[in-house]
C-alpha cells in the first residue's frame, strides 16, 4: 500500500506540500546511501497527543550522522521545535515522524565532504509494522542466512540508511520463505537484532537481550522496555546470545518504534514457549500502554503537542 500523503514536509527550514517535496536526482544519498534517519510516534494519549521520546530519538539522529562526519545544520532544539511545528501543521492527531539528515545535490562520488548536509522531516500514519496479527497473537520468523555487519565494516549503531539494504535482504528473505520477520546474527554467529527491532527473550523469569557489541542499533524502545522491566521487579540482562537460546526460551519478543513490543511465537517453526504471548512480554505492552495511552507518564517520556 502507497504512503496516505500528509500536507506538508519541513525541509531545511521550509515547509513545502507533500507533492513538492523533492529533490534533485542527483543528490548524493540517493547514489550512495549517504543519509541517517529517525522513527518516532505520536501518540493520541488521554491527555492529548504526544511525542513518545523525542529529545533521545534526535540525539540518534544527530549522533548517527557524526559518525560520518556529517554535521546537522540544526541543533537537537531546532529540530524538535520543527518537529512539533511539522505535526501541528499535518494536523496529526496520532502518526508516525520520520526525520532525515542526508547529504544533498553537489559534487559526484564516494567522498561527500564537499556536499550539503540537507535536513527533512516528514508524518504520516504508520499501523502495526508486523501486521495486526503478529502484534496481538506472536510473530513467526525465522533466523536469517543474512548477517550484521561485522565490526569493522558498517558502523550498527547509526540508523544509517546504507544500513538498511542489510535489513531489506532479511526481510525480503523472510518474507518469501513465509515468515513476517528475520532475526540477523552478528559476524561473529551470535544473536543480534530483527530487520527493524530490537530482540529479547525471558528464560526462568529473567529477561535477557543483545549488548551494543552484538551489531544492533541502541533501540530506545529498548532502553525503555528494560526500564519498565526494572520498575515492574525483573531483572535484565545484557549479553550475548546464542542462537539456539532462541528455540528453548520462554518468550521472545521484538522492541521498536513501528513494532513497539511485538511477541514472537514461533522461531523457525519451533514454537517459543506455549506459542502465544507470554505473561511477562504482556505486562511490559501493558505498562507501555499505560504510558502511551493513559499518559501515566512518570518519566518524562512524552512530549504533548500543544
Ligand atoms: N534495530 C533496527 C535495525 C531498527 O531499524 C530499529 C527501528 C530498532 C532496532 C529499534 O529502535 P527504536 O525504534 O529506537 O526502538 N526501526 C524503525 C523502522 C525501520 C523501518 O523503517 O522499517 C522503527 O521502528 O521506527
């Protein structure tokens, strides 16, 4: 299904209508992946909609493109005033940012140093990234024959979008041997993250999920999920995960941004646990929801609109 369009896109200080909103063919990104984006949501909460997380999404975002020796015209401030002019002016009750920083129309060839640092950020609506299916009754997916880039190659903590044709070929692998998702190994054979989300897994009560070290973005539905965790009495552990943990786990689930906490029911058609959601994976969506939705939110989480 096409993306539903929204009224304007901010670009560069500019607001300019969905259907202007282009660039020339020419622009470096567009040749060699040279750009670094955000996911974030808003949320129609009780009190209003809001912005789940924004000030640590744009710090990624600004951090992502440091990592290549890209600097944001804008500073975190900027972007978040503009972030939430963007939302206001689209009129979004509950929606979907995506930001991007990205070297622009210039020079030619690997070296972007000489080429313009360009800054968009757009919103729409984004349903269940999995499906409704999978997010209410558990994912299947499969282990991947696609790897995470190994150390020295692509940098994983950047949401890089060069990044991404790693996780296109999961995905696409994924999907075409029937699964909704693909879980990626790291170079060195561990366990590392889905296409798009975070992993983690509860053995004997304790949750568990990949380090930094293991090739995956620092989810911050991540950072979120091991706070709810803590605050609801479990303990969680970071470290490295072999595969076939996987298979004898109680839970297993996804964190993200589009996927929030999707429960994983099957991996390689071995059923996790009793091939449903589990009690543990249920009460972290339910103190998750109660933050988006109730806005029972003790932690500073949310950014209301207005
Ligand atoms: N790992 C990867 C590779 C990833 O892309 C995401 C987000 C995460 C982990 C979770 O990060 P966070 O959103 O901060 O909890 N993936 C984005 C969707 C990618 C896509 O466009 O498709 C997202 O969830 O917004």
């Amino acid at each position: 299904m096409p993306i539903a369009k929204t009224d304007v896109i901010w670009i560069n200080g500019s607001f300019i209508p969905w259907d202007d909103a282009k660039v020339n063919i020419m622009t470096h990104a567009l040749h060699y992946g040279s750009s670094w984006f955000e996911g974030i949501r808003v949320y129609n909460t009780k009190k209003g909609p809001a912005v789940f997380r924004l000030k640590p999404h744009l710090k990624r975002l600004i951090n992502s493109a440091k990592m290549f020796r890209a600097v944001s015209p804008y500073g975190p401030e900027e972007l978040e005033k503009a972030t939430l002019e963007t939302i206001k002016r689209n009129k979004m009750q509950e929606c979907y940012i995506r930001p991007l920083i990205y070297r622009g129309y210039g020079d030619i060839g690997v070296n972007p140093l000489n080429n313009p640092v360009d800054v968009m950020i757009s919103v729409f609506v984004w349903g269940a990234y999995l499906g409704k299916d999978a997010l209410e009754k558990g994912a299947d997916v499969c282990v991947s024959s696609w790897r995470r880039a190994a150390p020295d190659t692509f940098p994983t903590m950047a949401k890089a979008s060069g990044n991404y044709l790693n996780s296109s070929l999961i995905k696409m692998e994924a999907i075409m041997n029937g699964y909704v998702e693909g879980i990626a190994l790291d170079s060195f054979g561990l366990v590392s993250e889905g296409s798009g989300e975070n992993l983690f897994l509860v053995y004997e009560g304790k949750l568990y999920t990949t380090p930094f070290a293991s090739a995956i973005l620092p989810g911050i539905t991540r950072a979120t999920v091991v706070q709810l965790a803590k605050d609801l009495g479990y303990e969680v552990v970071e470290t490295m995960i072999p595969r076939e943990w996987l298979y004898i786990a109680d839970e297993v689930f996804f964190t993200g941004t589009a996927a929030e906490i999707t429960p994983i029911r099957s991996v390689d058609k071995i059923a996790v646990g009793e091939g449903k959601p589990g009690p543990i994976t249920l009460s972290l969506h339910n103190a998750f929801q109660d933050v988006v939705r109730n806005a029972n939110d003790k932690y500073g989480w949310l950014t209301y609109i207005s």
